[in-house]
C-alpha cells in the first residue's frame, strides 16, 4: 500500500518550516515524504527519504524533484548572499522538469505593491514575486502558504532584552494599541500544507493560506504574557534612533512601519484565514495558549 503513496519532496526540511511539513504529511499518513537538505548524511531518518538538494546548486536540484507528485518550496533571506528570486527560479524550473503536479510556495505579502513604494522590506516582496513564476510555470495544482509573525520569534530574534531600566521588555519603533500583527505557531503550517497538498480541488488553485493564531497588538502580547506571570516592558522609540542599534536595524523598523501601516497580512484576510483553517482541519493555537506552555524570558534578558 505504501507504494500507492504519492512522494511529496519537502525542501529545508532542517528548518522550521520544512520541519513542520514533513512532520505534518508524517502524521497525515497519506504520503511518502523525501526530505530535502544539503546535508542528508547528517540527517539520515529526516523523511522516508532523505534527499540532497541545494539552491545554489541548481544541478541537484532535478534528481531531488524527481518522481515527487508535489513540492514545498521555501527560501531563507537570511542566509549570507541568499538571492531569492535566482534560488526559486532554479528550483521551479527544475520542478517542471522533473514533472512535478503540485508546488507548495511559501510566500509572503508584497509591501513594494501595499504600500505603493513607500517601503521597502525585500525579505517580503521578495517571496511575493516569486509567486508570479510559479503560476506562470503551469503545474497542475500550485498553493501560497503565507507564514505568520512566528510566536518563536518572541524566544529568538525578538526575544525580551534588559532595558535601561533594569526591566526585561522591548524598545520598539512601533505603536503598541495598534492591532497589526498577525502571529502564529509556526509548526502549525505543515497542517496547511498537508491539508492543501491533500485537497487541491480546494486549495490547488493558487489560493493563498494564510497561518493566523491570533490578530494582536504589541500591548496585548504584553499583557498576555504579563498575566502568566512576566514583569515586562515596551517602550516605543524614534526608527531613526532604533536604526542605529544593531546591523539590519533599519530593515527591522522599516518591516514594522509595514506593520503599522498595513498589517503584516496587508489587507482584510479573514476569508483566506478562514480557508486556511478549513484545508488544515484545525483550528490553529492562541497566542494565550502557546505562551502558557512555552514562553520563558531567555537567561540574557
């Protein structure tokens, strides 16, 4: 019977959310999963299979695709040099060759085209030109999973840091009342992704999924965390002084006056929400509820 399962090669499956979508099409039972890395001896039992694949090896890429029914795609901005749109280009072409049916892209929301030019965060728009590609390659089925504002964000690269005053808390270039920032477990994507690999006559259609676990402002992060038990703090300060506090600063306050201006989804996203929820069959995780069972100010803070 397992033979009759159709091969799904999920890329960076090291990563967050390659993990989380090999583990949810594990759990679903309904595929054969080739987990893809550039280490796979590192990492033998990652995927019932276990793959090299490399963007910037575009050669490797082929023989990682091939025989797969469906694709999850994901880039990484943040890796040193990391050209976006070259990395996915490569990588959906090589999907095409390989004959690949379905193509998962994990995107994000075009600020250049939200706010008209106004600004800049590449690290968004960037994935979100990337969708143009995948339609245009014309696979069968092809599916936007959009990522939240990662709740792990909150022990990692926005962890509480000490302030001046001794406290633990944030000093952000940001209104805290405003309601702006769509989060999320990101764990809980691969949900999505099963689901949409799993029913493309639903989500197949370059429809875009939204992971949303709650719709908050920065005070009510804050306060939510304050009543588990914190002590912490924010204060709002001028983006040209949060600029000159650590390098890529800028490019963190230019994402949040996105935020504040837009929203991090840009636009009312309740159907497409609602949609997401639907194709994962599961209601994704509170905010309330994901800090009770793992937040904890880190040790430096």
């Amino acid at each position: 019977m397992s033979n009759a399962k159709k091969l799904i090669a999920v890329v960076g499956a090291t990563g967050q959310q390659g993990g989380a979508v090999v583990r949810a099409l594990q759990a679903s039972g309904q595929f054969k999963v080739r987990a893809l890395t550039r280490n796979p001896d590192k990492h033998p039992t990652l995927g019932d299979e276990v793959a090299l694949a490399d963007f910037n090896r575009p050669e490797t890429l082929e023989a990682a695709f091939a025989g797969a029914h469906g694709v999850f795609l994901v880039t990484n901005a943040w890796e040193a040099d990391a050209n976006e749109l070259k990395q996915a280009t490569a990588a959906i072409n090589a999907a095409k060759g390989a004959g690949v049916e379905h193509v998962i892209w994990s995107t994000l929301p075009n600020v250049e085209a939200i706010s008209h030019g106004k600004i800049n965060v590449p690290h968004f728009t960037d994935k979100a030109k990337v969708e143009r590609l995948v339609s245009d390659a014309g696979f069968a089925y092809r599916t936007f999973v959009v990522a939240p504002f990662y709740y792990q964000n909150l022990l990692g690269a926005m962890a509480p840091q000490k302030q001046a005053d001794g406290t633990a808390g944030w000093a952000l270039p940001l209104d805290p009342e405003r309601r702006v920032i769509h989060m999320g477990d990101i764990n809980e994507l691969g949900r999505i992704v099963a689901g949409a690999f799993a029913q493309p006559e639903l989500a197949g259609n370059g429809e875009h999924l939204p992971l949303v676990g709650d719709f908050l402002s920065f005070n009510e992060v804050v306060a939510t965390l304050n009543s588990q038990g914190n002590n912490l703090s924010f204060q709002q300060v001028p983006r040209e002084v949060f600029a000159g506090w650590f390098p890529g600063a800028d490019d963190v306050a230019a994402m949040l006056a996105y935020f504040e201006a837009h929203t991090y989804l840009g636009s009312d996203s309740r159907e497409a929400i609602a949609l997401a929820n639907k194709v994962a069959g599961h209601q994704p995780t509170k905010f309330s509820a994901w800090a009770k069972a793992n937040f904890a100010i880190p040790a430096t803070a």
